[in-house]
C-alpha cells in the first residue's frame, strides 16, 4: 500500500512539473532575443538567415527569459572548403605587402606607414556573399577579445559602397572598420573569392584563409596570438 501511495505522488509530482514546463515555456519567435558571446544583438532576419546556412545554432540562456545565444556548429572541414574556394588563400603566407591609401566609415585614414609596424587582421568580403555574413558574429568576437592590443589593428575591406553597407548595418553589427568600396584595393591583394582573411606581421603575411569555416577564425586567432 505504501509503495502504490510513494507511486501515485511521483505521479502527481512528475504531471505537475511537466504541466508548469510547458505552460512557461516561451517558443522561439521573431520576438526572441538572439545574441552572440559579445553581446550583440540580432534582428529576426539576421539570426534566421545564419542558421539556415546550417552553420549556427540557437542556445537557450540561463537567465530563464526568451533569450538565445548564436553559436556556431562545427564547420566544413578544409577539405570541403577547398572544394568550394579553391586555395588560393596559401598563396598569400609568407609574401610581404605594401599598404595602400585606405578611408573608414568613420573617416579614419590608414596607409603603410603606419601599418608597417603593426599587426594587422584584414577581412574582405561583400553584402550579398552568404558565408561572408556568416562568420561575421566569429569576427566580432575576435574583434572584441583584442580591440585593446595596442599592436593590433582591425579592417574590413567591403566591395559594396557607403550606402550599402551603412543599410546592411542597420541589421547585421559587423564591428570591424569597414572600408568602402574595396574592389581596387582587394584587386592589390589578389583576392579573387570571399570571405578572405589574412594575418599581417610587419608586412608579412603570416596567416590566409579563403571561405567560411570556423577553423579558419580559430586558426587565425592562434596565428595572432603567436604574433602578439
């Protein structure tokens, strides 16, 4: 008897339990707040499109709200990245650079002379290009992690215009300087496909990667970490 009265209250106890979970429980919806490890905020259109890429996903927070973090899944492997971008990213290690005359949003000028001596993380990538958009929140968090290194200097290289990208902006935080209309400048560094990112040691390129994966970010940061 004792036994089946100890059963029925676990009964009860579990149904209860099961029946607050589900009346509290807030599903995701475009009223969801999504943020990634920096903090930053992503509208509806932003979180959705990256996670349809099949390379972020969405993590319930602890605070107990309607409130997600983007994280990124595992990547392609290097192999599956090739294939897609070819390797043309290798052909950049080891060669050294000469900086061209460049402008930021903000109107912040950078050129060689005061490059030369610095680290720099260069990105070049467009508004319409998917895995562009898709590593942006890895780049921000990079950005965030060494915004303070007084050797480190951070730029994007945007073929799109002023106007476009200030619009994409508006949507997506892509926190790096952006420079505008890069065409010519990418054109210099024989970039010939996006996303690319390089790692730039006192004018030698020291790291660069074609296309999205997020190795290429990890990798990147240990290679940045090594310069440092």
């Amino acid at each position: 008897m004792k036994r089946l009265k100890f059963f029925l209250i676990a009964v009860y106890i579990f149904l209860g339990s099961a029946g607050f979970s589900q009346t509290t429980r807030i599903p995701l919806s475009e009223k969801s707040l999504v943020k990634d490890s920096a903090g930053l905020v992503y509208t509806y259109e932003n979180w959705s499109s990256l996670v349809k890429t099949g390379e972020y996903k969405l993590v319930k927070s602890k605070t107990g709200t309607d409130e997600y973090l983007i994280i990124g899944r595992e990547s392609a492997t290097d192999n599956d990245n090739q294939k897609i971008y070819g390797n043309s990213s290798g052909n950049f290690v080891g060669k050294k650079i000469k900086f061209p005359y460049m402008t930021d949003l903000q109107g912040r000028d950078y050129w060689n002379d005061i490059l030369k001596n610095k680290i720099v993380v260069l990105n070049f990538w467009f508004v319409k290009c998917p895995p562009c958009k898709a590593e942006i929140p890895l780049l921000n968090e990079l950005y965030w992690k060494y915004k303070e290194e007084d050797k480190v200097v951070f730029i994007a290289v945007c073929l799109d215009n002023v106007g476009t990208i200030s619009e994409f902006m508006k949507t997506t935080p892509f926190i790096y300087p952006q420079i505008p209309s890069g065409r010519d400048i990418a054109m210099k560094f024989n970039v010939v496909a996006y996303p690319t990112n390089l790692i730039i040691d006192k004018g030698v390129v020291k790291y660069g990667t074609t296309g999205f994966s997020k190795k290429n970010i990890e990798k990147a940061e240990t290679v940045l970490k090594e310069c440092l």
